[in-house]
C-alpha cells in the first residue's frame, strides 16, 4: 500500500496545522515568544514529513 492511500501525509498535514494556529494564537497574545518558535519549527518539520509521505 502507497502512503498517498493512507493519507498519512494528511495526518502531518493536520499536526502541523495545529503547531501553526498554536504559534498565531500565542503571537497574538505577544506571550512566550520562544515557544511560538518552538511550534512554528514543529510545523515546518511535519508539513516536511507530510510532503515526504507523498513521494
């Protein structure tokens, strides 16, 4: 079975949206700017897992 049949990369896909919409609700707030850095690192690397899974 293809990972594309699966969906895992969708599975990545969502993670890393929800790192992205963690990191824009803690900008909003100028609270704890390292760890808006922390979940925006994290969504850079799963939406990365997520196009890999496609291949």
């Amino acid at each position: 079975m293809k990972p594309q049949d699966s969906k895992i990369y969708q599975d990545w896909f969502d993670k890393a949206d929800h790192d992205l919409e963690a990191a824009k609700i803690l900008f909003q707030d100028d609270a704890f700017m390292d760890v808006v850095g922390y979940h925006l690192h994290q969504a850079i690397e799963k939406y990365l897992k997520g196009f890999f899974a496609l291949q």
